[in-house]
C-alpha cells in the first residue's frame, strides 16, 4: 500500500492521477476493473480526536471525511471527480478537512474501509454501489463511526449509514430525446459499464427519451446497448463505441465511468456525436460532445457537510437526488450549435412535465415495458 499525506487544510494539495472510472451489483439500488493491487492512501496529520469524540460531530468545527473510491479512482472525469472536488472545495473554505482512498478492484474495498477508520473522520464516505457491501459490513462493525454511500440505498436501515441516490433515469430520458432529434441516421447506442440497477437507469431512461423522439418524427430508431463489464477499461469503450459509429449510429451515450473517455475518443475519430455522463464531459470534446447527464456528487457531499457541522446527520435513511433538485440532478450542453434552440425549449418542456408526474420515466426493462415505451 502506497502512502501519500495531505498535510491540513493550509497544505497545497499535490497530486498526480492517471484515468480511471461510474461501479459491481446490490440487489435493491445499486455502479465498477484492474487488478492492480497497490491502493494510494492520502492521510491527515493531525488526526487527534479518539473514535468516541468523532462520533459526535460538535457543530461549528470543520469536519474530517476519509473518502474511498470505487476502482475509477479521483480522476475518472465522472462521480469520484466530483465528489473529490466537492470535498476539495470545501476544503479551501475551511469547512472540511479530507483524506482519500483509491481503490483499483474490489478486492481493495474491505481493506481501504479499514485503513479508512485510521483516520478518525466524522465521516467515512464511499463512492460508487460497488461498494456497498463492504461499508454495510463495516458499518455494523464500527456502530460508533459514521458512514455515507454515494449511489445506493441505505436497504438495510442501519443507523450509523446515510444511502445517497440520484434519479439518473430522469435526465437520460433528456438526453435520449436530445440524441433520438439530433439522429440523421435514426441509429444511436448506449455503453453502460457493468449491468446492474443504476446502469438500467441510465440505460431504459435514455431508450425511453429516443422513443420520444422518434414518436415525434414518426419513425423507428435503432438503439444498440452493449456493456463493457468495467468502469475502468478505456480500450474497451473506445472499440465498442467503434463498432456502433461504424455500423452506422451516429449518436452514442456512454454511462460507464473511464470507460467512457474511450467512447468519447472514438467520437472524435469517427467525427460522430456523443452524450457525457456524470459531469460535464464538453471539453473532452467540444466539436462532438451535445450533451451531458450531471450526477451533483459533489453538491450532495457538501450538502452532508453542512449537514455534519450543524450536527445533524440523516443515519438510517435514504436521501434521494431528482430532476426537480436542479443541480444534483441535470443536463449540461455543450458550447457548441449541436443541439438546436427549438430542441433546447422541447427538452424544458419534458423536463417540467416529469418533475410535475405527466411523464413517468423507467427505471429497468419492467418499467419500460409496462409504460409502454417498447411500442
């Protein structure tokens, strides 16, 4: 295990990533490929409260998270980014003092939960449903230290756990009437990561958004969905979303983490159209990227801390992110002329029609059936 330290909050943070990735499975709400052994560890200094100091957090002081990743790591351009530059930011504010924790396979989780009670934070946090088993598992261990998951429910109620989700179908069903418009082919895909509820989200959200489209011009369009099995492989994203441009689609939406900086190099290379996911990607492409899915992670991790420093904490629930929340959960254009003005105001019409409950979006292939969207 590698050991890095970041030094206080007046400490300038030096760091040096290489491309990561958006998550491995839970039954009920659930995002992740390397074998790399070797996990990078950032730690505080001055680590001085006991365990039973920080389990109450006094309201006012700056709070301590221990952050760990899911395999994408700090710098895969998606949620672990922005939950890192969440923390990041409130950081520089004085609000927050934080450690990392890198994971590179999931065989990292259980180890980095771990190391990360070392650090005596308020706040244990782990980023990605891939890792909720491992943090269930410590939060029953460790009753006294708090934890928050980033993308999956809190299914089994603990107290000491704080389940953190975002209505990714919502803004995909944006995204999928943007691509099912924007289409001169009437072909599209979508790259998922790894299969499983979040991705299915991602997946029928955007498939129900083409249906829309297509409904309005009165025509079929094909939807190619393929899955990389990876949050991490960039190749692999770049071949698949290959073999969908040179079969023809001309808009590809990738949810799938770093994976998805490959679909966006292909998009470059084929000189085709991409959608981004979790952040926005528009500068990973500016002449091709229309548009992207924004997953707030990291306005809903300062949210928590403001939430911590009143001394306040939502344990044994659920809190949920939707489209009716702006920020957490949205669509971010690129600044470009891809997507037309009288596509634009179509899309703010949808967007109010299903935070007001005329639009139902899917969830997973049962819904899209029972809607009606596979007609």
């Amino acid at each position: 295990m590698k050991i890095s330290k970041i030094m206080s909050v007046v400490s300038a943070l030096t760091l040096s990533f290489a491309l990561s990735s958006c998550g491995a499975d839970k039954a009920n709400d659930s995002n992740e490929d390397t074998s790399k052994n070797e996990t990078e560890v950032t730690e505080n200094a001055d680590t001085a409260d006991t365990a039973d100091e920080k389990s109450e957090t006094p309201t006012g002081e700056v709070v301590k998270v221990t952050m760990v990743t899911d395999e994408g790591g700090v710098n895969d351009k998606s949620f672990n980014q922005s939950a890192f530059e969440g923390l990041t930011s409130y950081k520089d504010e004085g609000k927050a003092d934080f450690d990392y924790i890198e994971s590179h396979s999931d065989a990292d989780y259980q180890p980095n939960l771990e190391s990360a009670l070392d650090s005596e934070s308020d706040l244990i946090l782990t980023v990605g449903y891939a890792l909720f088993n491992d943090t269930s598992e410590a939060a029953d261990q460790n009753p006294d230290q708090k934890y928050a998951i980033i993308d999956n429910a809190n299914v089994n109620e603990q107290e000491n756990l704080l389940g953190i989700t975002f209505a990714d179908h919502q803004n995909s069903y944006l995204a999928g009437y943007i691509a099912g418009m924007k289409t001169e082919a009437n072909h599209v895909g979508f790259i998922g990561g790894q299969k499983s509820d979040v991705i299915d989200r991602f997946e029928y959200g955007f498939r129900a958004g083409v249906k829309a489209a297509a409904r309005e011009k009165d025509t079929d369009i094909k939807v190619d969905v393929q899955y990389a099995n990876s949050y991490s492989d960039q190749a692999a994203g770049k071949n698949i979303a290959n073999q969908m441009y040179q079969s023809g689609a001309d808009v590809v939406m990738h949810a799938a983490g770093g994976v998805g900086i490959g679909v966006i190099e292909a998009a470059k290379e084929n000189d085709k159209w991409v959608i981004g996911v979790d952040r926005d990607q528009s500068d990973e492409a500016p002449d091709h990227m229309l548009v992207s899915t924004i997953k707030g992670v990291g306005d809903a991790v300062k949210q928590i801390v403001d939430e911590l420093n009143k001394g306040e904490f939502a344990g044994g629930t659920t809190k949920q992110f939707t489209l009716a929340d702006g920020k957490a959960v949205d669509i971010a254009y690129a600044p470009n002329d891809l997507v037309a003005q009288e596509v634009k105001d179509k899309v703010e019409e949808l967007r109010k029609d299903i935070v007001d409950g005329k639009i139902e979006v899917p969830q997973n292939e049962e819904e899209f059936t029972s809607m009606g969207y596979d007609k």
